[in-house]
C-alpha cells in the first residue's frame, strides 16, 4: 500500500492532502448515510485529550480536516458504519468512524510502525469478513477516510491522562465534600414544620362561610377606594426599583392563609392621627374580619405547638410569645393570598377578595394599610421557597426578646437553631440569584413586621376602648391582643 509508506516506515508526519482527506471523510458520509456533525464532536474532544499537535504541519493537517457542523444532528436509530470494514461503528476513532477492531489496528500498525505489502494489486476491498486478510489495504483505508496518527497517545500521555481524569475526580469530590448539606436532624426539622403549616392551613378557605357574613358600605368604600387606589398607583412605580425582584411565591401551588386583617380588623385610630378620615360609627367590616382574625389566631396557636421545641417551654413562655408575636404570623401567613395585581387578599371567592377599602371598613386607616402593604408586596418579591417561609414564622413566633419572656437563652438557643437551618437551607436549595443576601432580606422583613405591630396595637387600642366595637370583637382576639374596656 504506496500511499501509507511515509507512516509505515516511521518517517515525519507528512500532512493529507486536503482534498485527499475530504475526499475520504465524504465516502465515508456516503456509506452511513448519515451527518458530519461528529466528526466535527470527535476532532474537538480530540484536540481537548491531546491539547496540541506536534508540530505546524500536523497542525495544518487539523485544520484541513476540521469542517462545519451541518444542521441536524445524526440520527441515533441509523447504525453506524465502520469506514474501513463496514462492521457496525462504536465512535469516532482517531478522527475517524470505525469499529473497535479497525481501531486497535490503526493504533497498533502506527506504534510498531509496520509495513505492510499487499500480495495483490494493492486495490483489496476491505469488508468485515476479510479485513484481516490484507492488512496493506486495510491500512491504506484507515489513512484514506481520515485517521491519523497524531491522534494516538503516547504511554505518557495516556497516563497524563489519567492522571487528569483521576485529579478532576478528586477535586469534584471535594467540591462536593465542602459544599453545605443538611442534616439529617436539620430535615427533620423543616419536615415537621412543613407538616405544621399544612395542618393549620386550609387550601379552600372552607371554614371562612362559618364568619360572620362580610358587609361592604357603598360611602366606606368610595371613600377608601381613593386611597387605595393612590396606594396601588404609589407601590406600581416602587415596584420597578424594588430590590427583591419580581416573582411571587412560585413554590407555593396555593395560598397558605386567611389575610392578615387581625391588624386590619381590630384597630382604629381617631381622626385627628388618622391620615385619611373613617366613619367610625358604622365598621360594617369588623365583625366578618374579627372573627377572620380569631379563626387565623387559633391557626397560628396550633403551628406554634408543634415547632421543635416549643412544648419545651414554660406555659408563661408559650404565652407570652404568641401574644407578641400573633399579628405578625398572621401577615406572614397573609402573604399567601396576597396578590401583586390588584394588591389584594384573595380567599376564594368574591366574597373573600379583600381590599384596602374593606380593611377601612374595619376601623383601619392608611398609617398601618400603607406599610403593611408594601411589606406584603416587599415578601411576595423575595420569592421564597415554602420550606424558608415556615422557617421564617417559626423564627418570628420564638423571639427571645419578647415582653413577658422568662427564659430567654432557651429562646435563644431555640430560635439561633431555626436561622442556623434557614441559612443552611438557603446556601443548600435556593439557587442564585435569588439567594444573594436573601437571609438578610428575610430578618429585614422580620424587623418590619416589629413596626407594623406597634402601629397595629396602638389603632386596636383605638378601637377596643369603645364598647360598640369592642363587643364586635371575640373572646380570644380579646384575650390576645387585650381589652381596654374594664
């Protein structure tokens, strides 16, 4: 076989012919029927695993081999043909398809650098049946559709190699070893409090029939909806600079709670702090909130009881914390129903679709509505999983510096355990760039939400002092949140 005599005889790469080498490379897509595109894959992953060719003649030999990547992709179904024998292909071998026999041979003529002679006219047709019987040709026709033998790795640099492989291994390995997990007991943790939540919250709003029926006053709701209105208009243009982003909550499938209208429901203020005038002779909305508030409160108890931990307390502790911390949860909880749209709580059906007007109805003005919500919209953005959220409430119901607290170290230990976990869990499953500075965002929320319940007692206190609205409200929204009237 003439034409393998340089390679044979172990004499200086010589570089194909292009037109040699393109002419074999499109006999060989003639007889698969198939596409270039690996060929183009084989010659990158080689010039990758042998990173540079000798010298500038076998590089030129590359760049005569390396043609564009035609659209479509070969189809996985149609076998792959051997170039050399016809026998089914396993892959591109030094630059080449073929069958693992073809490309053992290649490998092993060129480093015992043989040379053959055909015993024919050096024309032999090589096939699967016959191609050991002249190994002249059969060389002759792995160098005709393209295989070279720079492509053939040295012993050192296979194991370079491998060594490489080895080493990457061992690096992911570590990156792997180093990168934060949860516990086991951490998970744990998060699961309870997962089922907690689910416990206490009803997907339906079912239970929300039971209330007192909503009553919605024409002249309340004129006046409100002005307001409410410049509210939506003044958070639409903050919307744009926020710094949270612009998703909402897209792990939750549903809301998760009644609104927070405990705030909104059971305070008022009078009209020369209020900044916009409510009619407080006629809340036609309390009774509905008040006992929504009520029905939202006896949730929050039950989640609270079952936090890791919490039964550990003393029932002084216990008690003093979900007084505290009640309005709070309930706006956390809230946020689930609240919608960037139209800056409502929706909770089923038209008759649960809360507004700012209807909060007004409550005995509310805009000096709480306001803040409160820009803090919903504020939450809503960080797009939180359900798992930080009820880390979340969990953190702001044990609050060591809670008036009343007792033992604050074990509300302490408590609650640094619960961050401990939502920092794990937020370097661990929150991909960025949702997760950059995202816990710092959440106890900003949690400082919020201090400022939203000061504003909220101080308009409850308003309102409870007068008998006629006081009688509106329950027993236990009485108990917790306190009766001015003796």
């Amino acid at each position: 076989a003439p034409g393998a005599q340089g390679l044979l005889l172990g004499s200086p790469a010589i570089p194909l012919p292009v037109a040699d080498v393109t002419a074999g490379i499109f006999l060989l897509k003639e007889n698969q029927g198939g596409s270039m595109s690996q060929l183009q894959s084989s010659w990158d992953m080689h010039r990758q695993s042998v990173g540079c060719l000798p010298d500038a003649d076998t590089e030129m030999v590359a760049a005569s081999t390396s043609l564009p990547d035609p659209a479509g992709d070969l189809d996985r179904n149609v076998p792959r043909i051997c170039g050399v024998c016809g026998d089914r292909a396993t892959g591109f071998h030094f630059n080449a398809m073929t069958c693992e026999g073809c490309k053992g041979f290649f490998r092993r003529s060129m480093k015992r650098k043989a040379m053959f002679t055909c015993p024919f006219n050096g024309d032999c047709k090589i096939t699967k049946d016959n191609r050991r019987h002249c190994q002249a040709c059969r060389l002759k026709r792995c160098v005709d559709i393209g295989m070279m033998k720079e492509f053939i790795l040295t012993d050192e640099e296979v194991q370079r190699k491998r060594e490489m492989i080895l080493k990457r291994k061992e690096e992911e390995a570590l990156k792997e070893s180093l990168k934060p997990k949860l516990s086991e007991e951490q998970q744990k943790v998060i699961d309870t409090l997962l089922e907690a939540h689910h416990k206490t919250y009803d997907p339906t709003y079912a239970d929300f029939t039971k209330f007192r029926p909503p009553v919605r006053s024409s002249a309340g709701s004129r006046g409100a909806a002005r307001s409410s209105s410049l509210l939506t208009q003044d958070l639409s243009s903050e919307d744009s600079t926020d710094l949270f982003g612009s998703d909402a909550f897209g792990t939750f499938p549903e809301p998760l709670e009644p609104p927070t209208f405990s705030n909104l429901v059971l305070s008022e203020e009078n009209d020369e702090s209020s900044s916009m005038n409510i009619d407080l002779s006629h809340l036609s909305m309390l009774p509905h909130l008040a006992d929504l508030v009520s029905y939202s409160i006896q949730k929050v108890i039950g989640f609270a009881k079952m936090i890791p931990g919490f039964r550990d307390l003393a029932a002084e502790d216990q008690i003093a914390l979900l007084k505290s911390s009640a309005i709070e949860v309930i706006m956390l909880r809230s946020n689930q129903s609240f919608t960037l749209e139209d800056m409502t709580w929706t909770c089923g059906s038209n008759d649960f679709k809360y507004r700012v007007s209807d909060v007004t109805q409550a005995g509310h003005s805009m000096d709480l509505l306001e803040p409160l919500v820009k803090f919903q919209v504020g939450l809503k953005k960080l797009n939180l999983h359900e798992e930080e959220h009820v880390l979340l409430m969990a953190i702001c119901i044990l609050s060591p510096d809670r008036p009343g607290v007792q033992d604050t170290s074990l509300v302490e230990s408590l609650q640094d355990r619960l961050s401990d976990i939502l920092q794990t869990y937020i370097r661990c499953r929150h991909p960025p760039p949702g997760s950059r500075l995202l816990y710092a965002k959440m106890i900003q929320k949690l400082a919020d939400l201090r400022s939203l319940n000061e504003e909220h007692s101080k308009q409850y206190r308003c309102l409870s002092f007068q008998p006629e609205h006081s009688m509106q409200l329950t027993p236990l929204v009485l108990e917790v949140f306190g009766n001015e009237i003796s």
